[in-house]
C-alpha cells in the first residue's frame, strides 16, 4: 500500500531534525516509521533526497511517498467475527471467549489476527493487522483495530495516554459492599512465568470498580482499567481477596456460596473460563474526532451464570 503527502514545514527556530519536524507535522506515523522512509529515499525536501539528521527551519516543501510492507508470517483464516462498529479507519470487535488474539506459541493459526486479514486483506500491511489492545483468550468481549497506519498510531498514543474508555463487567468471588480503586504495580511473578503478580518493582496499574449488583457470596462488579497491564483485573482482585469466578490461574480453589442450589453449584462449577467480559468502549475517533460508544450484550454463559445466582 502506497500513499503520498505534500506538506510545507511549520516554523522552527534554531532549526530541527528533519525526523522530528515530520513527526510533528505527520503525528498519525511514528517517529521510527518516518525515520525508515526518509533512510529509504521515500522523503524529499525542496525536490532533493533528505537523511533523518538533516536541519529543517520552516518553510521546506516535503513529499512523503509512504509505503506499507505486507506482513506474510501470519496467514489469513475464514473465522467468523462479530462486527460491532466499522468504518474505513477501523473496526471494533466483539470478541468470543476462547479465541486467542495473537498468534504464538502453540497458537500459530485460529487467532484474531488470522481471522483478520481474511476479514481485510489490507491489514496486512498495518502492525499486527491493526491489533492495538488484547484481551485474554478466555475473556470475551470488545476490542478496537485500526485499519490504517493513520488510526494505528493515533490509537496506540491514545491508549498509552489513557484516552480509550474500557469497561469490563467481572463477576467475583466475595460480597462486597463499596466500590474502589486498586493502585498496585504488576510484574512478572518470579517462579510461575505463566503468571502475573503484584510487587512494588512492577509496572503502574490502576484499577477503579463499582458495585453493578450483590448476591450472597458473590459480587458483580463493573470495573473501568486506567491501565492496561496483562491480566491486570485478575491479579488485581485476586491480591484483594475476592478472584474471579472460574479463573484457572488466579482464583484457587472454587468457592461455593453456603446453603446454595444444586443448580447454583452446578452452574458455578460448570462455567469453564474466568467471569470477565469487555462490555464497553469509548473513546473520540483517531480521525474524524467522533465520539464512540460501543456496548457488548453478555455472552450467553455468563448471563446464564448470573441468572442461576439470581434465582432463589
């Protein structure tokens, strides 16, 4: 995929690095990716080749003939997907619980990203066919994908600077009363690779939750991530207590609710993946400036579980 823009460069005094003006003036690419161009000839300032170093003060006429490689290690898969918003910049995605995001170790094909590029062939050409966020094979739920390299990194700035709205409803182990905010740093744990932990040399993570609604030995919680950390909510309410029900990696032993059904039991003991589904995104339009709201239903497990612990 091949483009071009014509620009004339923006004021600068004392002058400026050439990679660093186009950054400025082009901030829907990184700064890497300009770089690459201009070492690649693709970049002409006032009709003559240019390096990334060169000095720019203002006023030099710029060509940026861009062009995308194709990325042929990941192949394309008809899988079918749920839609629920798309336009020409991007889609979101309501993913199923047991779809793998990215392709790796054991998962080579099935993922999201195959069923993707079979989805659009142009996302070949965009980062990780346009993937800027992932949830975890077992959650479903909503995630964004960019469909230029435009929306790609305008997205990935705005997920960095805490700008997309994620919303998640989590069903836990424990009665809660309040809401609140867990503020623990998360890192690697330091025997279990598999898994994640809370330490203090860990990355920044915050996580804010309310009560959505209360049974008697369990609690639905509607949980916004100002993060993004892996497994964040899982290790997050795990360290306070109150594990997700059904979480293989996180939540010990299954805990029954005291004087419950048999279908209650049932139902818990029979739910096979962590509780935990995507239900919201919000966030302004990476290129129209739109605002975007798109809401997820529950997943018939899930709702079939609450249901059950509603029942008397």
């Amino acid at each position: 995929m091949t483009f071009e823009h014509r620009l004339e460069l923006p004021p600068s005094p004392g002058g400026t690095r050439l990679d660093l003006a186009l950054a400025t003036a082009l901030p829907q690419y990184s700064r890497s990716r300009l770089a690459g161009w201009i070492r690649d000839g693709a970049v002409t300032v006032n009709g003559r080749p240019a390096r990334p170093r060169d000095e720019v003060f203002g006023g030099e006429a710029v060509v940026v003939l861009g062009e995308a490689p194709a990325d042929d290690s990941v192949r394309a898969e008809s899988i079918a997907l749920q839609v629920a918003y798309r336009d020409r910049h991007l889609f979101v995605i309501d993913k199923p619980a047991g779809l793998v995001v990215h392709p790796g170790a054991g998962n080579r094909d099935g993922t999201l990203q195959n069923a993707l590029l079979a989805l659009d062939g142009a996302l070949a050409t965009v980062p990780r066919a346009g993937i800027v966020h992932r949830i975890d094979k077992d959650t479903s739920g909503l995630l964004v994908v960019a469909r230029t390299l435009e929306a790609h990194t305008a997205l990935v700035r705005m997920l960095k600077d805490h700008e997309v709205q994620r919303e998640y409803l989590a069903l836990c182990v424990g009665a809660l009363t309040g809401g609140g905010t867990i503020d623990k740093a998360i890192g690697r744990h330091r025997t279990d690779r598999l898994k994640m932990t809370v330490r203090a040399d860990g990355r920044e993570a915050i996580t804010h939750y309310r009560l959505a609604e209360r049974f008697a030995a369990h609690t639905l919680l509607s949980v916004q991530l100002e993060t993004g950390r892996t497994h964040q909510i899982r290790v997050h309410l795990a360290h306070a207590g109150h594990p997700l029900v059904g979480d293989p990696l996180y939540g010990g032993r299954r805990q029954l609710t005291a004087g419950a059904s048999a279908e209650q039991r049932a139902a818990i003991a029979a739910f096979g993946r962590q509780a935990l589904h995507a239900a919201r995104l919000a966030f302004e339009h990476p290129v129209t400036g739109k605002q975007i709201v798109v809401e997820s239903p529950l997943p018939d497990d899930f709702a079939a579980l609450l249901a059950a612990l509603r029942a008397p």
